[in-house]
C-alpha cells in the first residue's frame, strides 16, 4: 500500500517542480527589466486576473480546509458552518472593497509590502511605522508558516509513511527550489494548477463517502447518537445569535489585514479586472468550503463506529479506505496542494519583510538589484528555518493556530487597511497606535477573555474595535489645532 501511495506522491512533487520552473521562465520573459522587489515579491505586477483569482484564494486556504473545518463540522455540528459562511463574506468585501483601491494605491507608492504601503502612506519618514508592521508580520506569519508546515508533516506521516520531520523537510525543499526560480510568478501559476486540483479531490471524496454512507438521515441519526446539532441556529436565544457573530461569523473580518491575500491584489495586472477575478475566486471558494464542510457532516456518518484519534485526519482515512492506493495518493495530495499553496505566499511575503522592510528600509536603502536578490534568497531560507523550528513540536491543533494567526494578522492590519484607503483623517502616530493594539489585543485576548465575560468572544473582535479607537484617538490628541 504504502507503494502507491509514494509512487503518487512523488508524481505530484514533480509535477509542483516542473510548474515552478515554468513560472520561473514566465517571470523573466514578462518582466526583464523589473527592479528585485516588484519581480520576485509581486512578479512586476503583471498577474492575469485569473491567476489573481485563484492564487489569493488558494494561498487562503491551506490544510484548515481539508483538516481544521471537516474537524470543526465533525465535532461540534452546524454552528461551525458559520466560520466558512462568514469566510465568504470577508473575501467578498476584500474584492469589493480592497483589492481595487489597494492596487492603484501600492503601485503610486510602489510599495510592495503591507509595511511599506502604510510607511509611505502615513510618510512615516523615520521607518518606525513600517519596522514595527514587518516586526508583527514576522511573528504571525512565523506561526501561520508553521501550521502549514506541521499539516503537511501531518499528512505524509498517517498517508505517506513518510517520518513527520522527514515529510517537512521534504515539502520545505520543493518550495524552496520554485520560490527561489521564480518567486511570485511561480506562485501564482502553481496556484492556478492547485486551485482546480484541490477542488476537484475536495468534491470528489465526500460524494464517494456519501455514496458509501447511505442517506442524510443516516447522518443525522448518528448525529443524534453523538447529542450533537447539525442546525445553523440550535435556537434563537439572543445569547446564541450573539455567540455565533462574536465567535464563527467574526472570521470574516480577517480578509481586510491579511498580507498574503493583499498582496496578491497588489501583483495583479489590471485592476479593472478585478470584478472578473471576484466572482470566479468567490465561486472557488464557495464549493471549497462547501465540500471541506460536507467531509465533517458525511464523516459523522462514516465513522460512526469508528474511534477518530484524531478527527483532523477524518479526509486521510476517508481517502485511505475508499480509494486504492495509487488513487488515495493522488486525491491526498490535494491537502499537500492546499498547504504547499498556503506556505509558499506565506514564505514569500515573509521574505519580502526581511528584504525589503527591514534590510532595504532600515538598513541599504541604496541596495542594488543583485544585492536584494541576495538577500531575498538568504531570507527564504530563513524565514523557511524559523517555520520549520516552530512546526518541529507536534503538540499544537491545527485550528487553535490558524485562529490565533488569524485573528493577530487581521486584527493588526485590517481596520489600518480601510482607514488608510478610505479615510483621511488618522495620523502616522494614530497609524502606529492601531497596529500595535491590535496585534496586544489579537495576542492576549483568550487570557483577559475570562476576566471580562463568560461567553467567549473571538479575539479579532475586540482587537478590532480597540484598534480603531486607538487609530482614531491617537490622531485626534496628536493633531495640532
């Protein structure tokens, strides 16, 4: 068994390499000429709106669709199917409301990074403002790059037989050798390949399994054998509508301050395009979702008489059991498709931070061409190390990390990113302000959570209510009359 499975897996790592070199020589045929940091970090911003599409939503999503949500659905019932409801309806707005506006506002600034967009927006001229977003970049992305990684040890370890660290290492060194020939080009055509694929592999296991199971009553039945509600709304108490906006539904605010997304809007070619680019990434994403939350509800079912160890594993088994092994192999390297599209724009964007926010902004603002590109190769490889590190320890779930990265990415950059493109008022100082708050707040929420109310509250809500107060309120008491 374990034959196959390998002979698959090591038939879709050629194929991830074979794309990232094509990528590689579709960057330097479309832009030449393009300075280190618009080539590698946003591909000269000559991304096809297609691509665009499929790449932000992609690098959206991760192993959490095939491990984190079908776990979510499969242990606590209905009310998670909020968290992929309220997903949509963030990246809808992101589209509506940010991806225009964000790209005509970077390429005047010619800001490649979230951090350099919000320096030369507020004319931060000391770099303070954009030293410290790099700074708490870093440390979120260190954690979401880790997730990606520990999904993918993960998998090739209970699917593969591969040695959990060995299958890091091994994902960790296929990324890196496309990031390093083509950076966001690669990435963004990898993507386009891993978007359909994903999906189809996606769709396809929880209709077999379905098939396999018998009837939706059969899952609601052991559903009810399990006291656990497959309703949207158990009842509509106001303590239970409230719960569900303050906790599942609040996801949606994350889109508006997450960079690997951004930028993504930042690369893309056109941006009158970008009303095309929303209706085919949101559709994608839509029966992504759709089919990530049908494997918990069918897994209910199927493994009914089964003891799940661990339920984020529910896709691996389902695949192992229905599928022969070279087949099972192919549909589990979708998961490794999802992570492999996440870790990479993830890396990429951390990169940027080391290359252009911190070695090109604080310390060589003179820095040649050849001398970025240096040091954008010694920061993958770092940033790639720092991930690695963190995902060495099993420990950790895979939701409880993607939530806590989530909500410090959003709730740092998101109520920043709709003042800065849509208001005038605030300040670099009430900038500053919003920034760190959020990412206090986003940081030590759960630990203050208790102290304040009994009902728990999603960290990226109050982290952005006190955002926008301190953005607000700082640059009141620092404007001068």
């Amino acid at each position: 068994m374990i034959d196959g499975l390998l002979v698959a897996f090591i038939l879709y790592l050629s194929v991830v390499t074979l794309i990232g070199i094509v990528g590689a020589w579709y960057q330097k045929k479309a832009t030449p000429h393009t300075q280190a940091g618009t080539d590698f970090i946003l591909g000269g911003r000559s991304t096809h709106w297609l691509l665009t599409a499929l790449s932000a939503h992609a690098a959206d999503m991760s192993d959490w669709l095939f491990m984190g949500l079908p776990a979510a659905v499969f242990l606590k019932g209905g009310t998670q199917m909020w968290i992929p409801i309220g997903l949509l309806c963030g990246m809808f707005c992101a589209w509506h409301f940010i991806a225009r506006p964000l790209r005509i506002a970077s390429a005047q600034y010619g800001a490649t990074t979230l951090a350099s967009f919000f320096q030369k927006r507020y004319d931060d001229t000391r770099g303070l403002l954009g030293a410290i977003s790099a700074g708490i970049s870093f440390f979120f992305f260190s954690i979401y790059i880790s997730v990606g990684l520990k999904g993918i040890g993960y998998v090739l370890e209970s699917a593969f037989g591969l040695h959990y660290h060995l299958g890091v290492g091994v994902a960790l060194v296929v990324i890196l050798t496309y990031l390093l020939l083509g950076g966001f080009a690669s990435v963004a055509l990898l993507d386009l390949f891993q978007g359909f694929f994903l999906l189809a592999m996606l769709i396809l296991v929880p209709v077999i399994a379905y098939m396999a199971t018998g009837s939706l009553s059969e899952i609601s039945s052991a559903a009810e054998a399990r006291n656990l509600s497959l309703s949207l709304i158990p009842d509509f108490s106001f303590i239970t509508m409230l719960s569900i906006v303050l906790n599942p539904f609040a996801w949606c605010l994350g889109y508006f301050g997450m960079p690997h997304i951004l930028t993504k809007f930042m690369g893309s070619e056109n941006a009158a395009d970008f009303h095309k680019a929303k209706y085919v990434g949101v559709t994608w994403q839509l029966l992504a979702t759709g089919a990530a939350v049908a494997v918990g509800l069918v897994g209910i079912a199927y493994f009914q008489d089964i003891i799940v160890e661990k339920p984020e594993l529910i896709f691996v088994l389902m695949a192992k059991q229905l599928f022969s092994p070279f087949w099972a192999g192919i549909v589990l390297c979708a998961i490794v498709a999802a992570t492999i599209s996440t870790v990479d724009s993830q890396l990429l964007v951390l990169a940027g931070i080391i290359t252009e926010d911190f070695y090109k902004g604080l310390l060589r603002p003179i820095a040649s061409h050849h001398e970025l590109k240096r040091v954008y190769t010694i920061a993958l490889v770092i940033a790639a190390t720092i991930g690695f590190v963190i995902a060495w320890h099993e420990s950790s779930t895979i939701m409880g990390l993607v939530r806590y990265a989530w909500a410090g990415l959003g709730a740092t950059f998101g109520p920043l990113m709709l003042v800065s493109l849509y208001a005038e008022y605030p300040n670099k100082y009430g900038a500053l302000a919003g920034i760190i708050t959020g990412a206090t707040v986003a940081a030590t929420w759960d630990l203050i959570n208790p102290h304040v109310t009994s009902m728990q509250i999603y960290a990226i809500v109050p982290a952005y209510a006190a955002s926008f107060v301190a953005i607000y309120g700082v640059s009141w008491a620092t404007t001068k009359p």
